[in-house]
C-alpha cells in the first residue's frame, strides 16, 4: 500500500531533538559525519536475514500451569478453527478519500460462530472470544506484500506458536497456529511481530483482540454482549488525501531516523479506528476493556468530571478486587478494565474520557537548558507525547431497566513472593542504554537467534527482573531518558517494586498514581530515571522475547531473546 513520507517542512519536536541531538552527539565528541553514518541504516526490507519462510511450527513439550491442565491430546479436534489472512483494503476513515490500510481477516472453520466477531465499525480486529481451556487453530495467510507473522500478545503459548520474527512468512505464505488457551479471562491481543516491520504493520491496521473467558470470570455475572465494550485507542496521523502518514523512507537522519528514535506520533486519535469517537450508552454498568495500541504513544486516562476510574483489570485480566485511580498511565501494548456505570445520568449527557497533560515521557520538555538553544528549539509537535486531548466521548442515549452492582471481590490471584525467586538477592537486571542514536537493552541489540549468558532461564522457575531506565552519558537523550513500555513473551508478571532516580523523580511522580500495579501484567510502563522489579515464570520452554513496545524501538533492534529451558 502507499503510504505517504512525512513531508520534510514539517517543523516539530523531530527537527528539534534533531537539533538537539547533533549538538550533543558533537559535544560527546561523536561528530556529525559518524552520527549521519551511524543513522543511515536501511530501510525495513523486504527480506529478513533468519527468516525461514516454510518454517513449520515444532511441537514443543507444555507445561502448563495446574489451574488449566485440561488435556489436549496432539489430534484433538480444535474448539475453534479460523483462517486469518493479513491483507489490504480500502475504508473510510475520515470524510471525503477512503485511506488504504492493512487487516486481518477471519474465516470461521470450525466452532461457535461467537467466537469471530467483527469490533464494530472498524477495520481493526476481529475480535476471538475464547474460553480457557479451549483449544484454537489458526490458519495464518500473509497477503501482504512484505512478511509477517501474528504474535498472541499475553498468551501463554509455546514458543513455536507465539510469533517470534524468525516464524515470520513471505508473501502468499501460510503458518499453522495450535495451542490450549490457558490465559486467565481477560483481554489479550494479537498483532504482527516480523522484526524492524512490526511498526508499519501495525500501524497501517493489522491488531485484533483476543478475549479470555473462565469460570470464575462467568460467576461474577460482569456486563456482557453490547455493554462488554472494547476500546482500542490509537493515534494517526493522515496527509491530505486522507492517506496514512508513517515514518518518512529512509531512516536516516533528516528522515525517519528521529521517529524511529523517539517513536511515531500521530496527530488523530482513534478509538476502534474512529475519529471522534462517541459510545451511546444506557444508563447502566458497562465493562469498557481499554487497549492501547498506539505505536509510541503514551496515555494518562482520565474522566474529564473529576471522578476517579474503577479499574477491575489489567494485561492479564481481574484484579482481586476494584481500585480507583485519579488517572490510568496506558502504555503502547497495555489493556486496563473499566467498570463505568453511567446510571443516574439524564438522556443526553455526555461523559468524556480525556488523557491528560503529562511531562518527562521524553524527557525533551526538560532539555530546554542545552546551551541556550531550548527556546529555539522547543517547537512542540502537533501533539506531543503527553499533550491533553479528548480520547473518547459516551452519550447517555437511553435509559436502561435494573442496574448492576459492582463487586467487591472479582477474583483470586497467586501472589508471588520475593524470597521464593531463584535470584531474591541479586535481580536480573535489563538496563536500558541508548547508543547512537539506538536503543538497547543490557548494551545489545536484537539478534535473531542470538542468547547471551544472562538470558537463560528455566521452566517453571520464579525470578525477579530489574528494568533500569538510567541516564545515557553521552549520548543522545543523555539527560532526561525516554519512558519505554517493557513487554516480556511468554509469562505474565506481577510488579514488586518501582524506584526513580532523584534527578529525574518529577516526570515518575507526574504519573504514578496512574500505575495499576494490582494484577498481572505483560507490559509495563518504565519511566525515565526509573526501576522497576517484577516477578515471573515461564511455563513453556523455548525461545521468548522482551522487548520495548514503542514499536519504533522494537523494530529498531530493543528487543532481545530469552531462552527457558525444560
Ligand atoms: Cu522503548
């Protein structure tokens, strides 16, 4: 598909860290000349070195964890069965053009047709609702005109069929998904994972949800059907003829090698692929599963009357109970739960869910004293990563008979405790470095097969991991750091601990009280100048990432293996 280059008169926060990041690079003594070479790398190819295209998904051994041994003998017939196809289309997003995207599409084979269903009014999806213990087959057809491959963000799947890049196929190529969903309830997500392509794929288009239901999710009586809500939120940005706009061809330094760098922003936000998007709703209790599913962007939620927000779950569903927040930090890759309950309110009123303003995701905000040349420089983009916009409006359309009382309790979750990991006393830490302009973890970049000696575990085990978002002594954003949404395959975690460094506090303590650190997680949101320690297990051994979901970084190498082994 055409997607438009960024026009190059542009002036925004990429011309001003561009600025900014010469003179700093020239003051760490690196040179314009070697910073241009270092920037110039190639634009996402066609092709990807490692990539097996008639690669078959292997067998491996499961273990699964003892709440979701349903047996599944290898020639059980699946529960579900779906072909899924990656491919183009056509759909009016905005008046006027339609815009060119990427989709997926299902076809249902084989199970209750509920199980596939569109999210409505958009060219994002579909949705698959699943219960735990079923078994799911996907048929996976790549029609697009570059690889892919379809990583099921938060399930706890072999490795075979979990999207790492090198499953990724080429053009006109199938790869056979099969695997016992053993998640929680809760909403989970799928998108393309092909290494540096990742990015544009989802961007253009290609994500779907994934909703886990259970037992003990079924024996709360939680809304359900039109009052079960997702939201999908992202940002976009479209020329004038109504194209997508995405990183300008290149990657070099007066192109795309800033947003790759920073991240792409757009300048629409879109809820379920919606401009301006409005939920008419009943004057009752709804479920509201938020996602985001931003490239870079960062959201802090909020209702714009003031009341805090019920949150009943997080990445890897039901919390034990509601908690309220002021505000909901909502990271590229992390879904939260609302319970919204718009009883009492008139026909006719509207309720807005707004982000708000936030500061020292980028820490640019703060770079205003390099030399002088801030105020020159500090041109701020269309809309910043941490400006206030409206997200979504919910007009109250009619009244609705009976209410539903919210519960206490939701759900019981295993807490996991720090004398039991393996490594209690010294966490595995994975510190978050920028070199030239490229962002690392513990100093690597991705490798397509490649481990390193602090990247192997075992099945099974409990351990604590450390992510360390420390300053980057010259080098590019060596003052303030960058926030980055930390996502590990493979596990769900809890969050121990977070710490920030004194110096950088003020962005951290801006958003904590947005953190919903209750639950599990898959994501987690890392603020400059901070740690934060979570614990996990593996159940599958194999080959796993973690990696920055800011897709720019991701597919900018942030990303690293982790191998479990059995
Ligand atoms: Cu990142």
């Amino acid at each position: 598909m055409h997607i438009n280059q960024r026009t190059h008169n542009q002036f925004n926060r990429r011309q001003f860290l561009k600025g900014a990041g010469l003179l700093s690079l020239a003051l760490a003594g690196g040179g314009a000349a070697s910073v241009f070479s270092a920037c110039t790398s190639a634009p996402p190819s066609a092709s990807i070195a490692g990539v097996n295209p008639t690669a078959a998904p292997t067998a491996a051994p499961v273990t699964l964890p003892p709440s979701a041994q349903t047996t599944a003998p290898a020639a059980a017939a699946a529960d579900l069965e779906l072909a899924l196809k990656a491919t183009r289309g056509q759909v009016g997003i905005l008046p006027g053009a339609e815009t060119a995207v990427w989709r997926y599409q299902a076809e249902l084979l084989a199970g209750d047709p509920a199980s596939v269903v569109a999210l409505p009014g958009s060219y994002l999806g579909p949705i698959l609702r699943v219960r735990q213990g079923q078994r799911v087959r996907v048929r996976f057809t790549n029609d697009l005109p570059e690889p892919s491959i379809v990583h099921w963000h938060g399930l706890l799947v072999p490795d075979a069929m979990d999207g790492h890049p090198r499953f990724a196929v080429g053009a006109g190529q199938s790869y056979a998904y099969d695997f016992q969903v053993v998640n929680r309830a809760g909403t989970y997500w799928f998108h393309p994972h092909p290494h540096r392509l990742t990015g544009g794929q989802a961007y253009r288009g290609l994500a779907g949800l994934l909703i886990v239901s259970d037992d003990e999710e079924a024996a709360l009586g939680l809304p359900q059907g039109e009052y079960d809500q997702p939201l999908v939120i992202q940002d976009r940005q479209f020329d004038a003829q109504n194209q997508l706009v995405y990183l300008a061809q290149g990657g070099g330094m007066m192109d795309g090698g800033m947003d790759q760098m920073m991240g792409f922003l757009g300048d629409r936000i879109l809820v379920n692929g919606q401009p301006d998007f409005t939920l008419p709703v009943a004057t009752r209790a709804y479920r509201l599963r938020l996602l985001n599913g931003s490239n870079s962007r960062i959201y802090m939620l909020a209702w714009r009357d003031g009341k805090p927000l019920t949150v009943i779950a997080t990445d890897g569903g039901l919390l034990e109970q509601p908690v309220q927040r002021p505000f909901v930090m909502l990271a590229p890759g992390e879904r939260v739960e609302l319970w919204a309950d718009f009883a009492g309110r008139k026909s006719g009123d509207e309720l807005f869910l707004d982000s708000q303003k936030f500061v020292g995701a980028e820490g640019a905000e703060l770079m205003g004293g390099m030399g002088g040349m801030g105020s020159m420089m500090t041109q701020p983009a269309a809309l910043p990563n941490g400006a206030a916009f409206p997200v979504a409006r919910f007009r109250v359309a009619r009244a609705a008979q009976g209410g539903q009382t919210r519960r206490q309790r939701l759900a019981r979750i295993e807490r996991y405790r720090l004398a039991d990991a393996v490594n209690a006393a010294r966490p595995r830490q994975v510190v978050i470095t920028n070199r030239m302009m490229a962002w690392l973890l513990n100093g690597r970049s991705f490798e397509m097969s490649g481990v390193a000696a602090d990247e192997v575990g075992r099945v099974g085990e409990l351990a604590v991991w450390e992510f360390v978002n420390q300053r980057n002594p010259g080098q590019m954003m060596e003052q303030n750091g960058m926030a980055h949404p930390l996502h590990i395959h493979g596990t769900q975690f809890q969050v121990l601990e977070r710490q920030a460094l004194p110096e950088l506090r003020a962005g951290f303590e801006s958003v904590r009280a947005g953190y919903v650190d209750e639950g599990w997680k898959d994501t987690v949101l890392v603020m400059p100048g901070e740690r934060v320690k979570v614990l996990l297990k593996f159940v599958h051994p194999g080959l796993f990432l973690y990696h920055c979901h800011n897709l720019e970084h991701e597919d900018q190498g942030m990303m690293r293996n982790f191998r479990v082994d059995a």
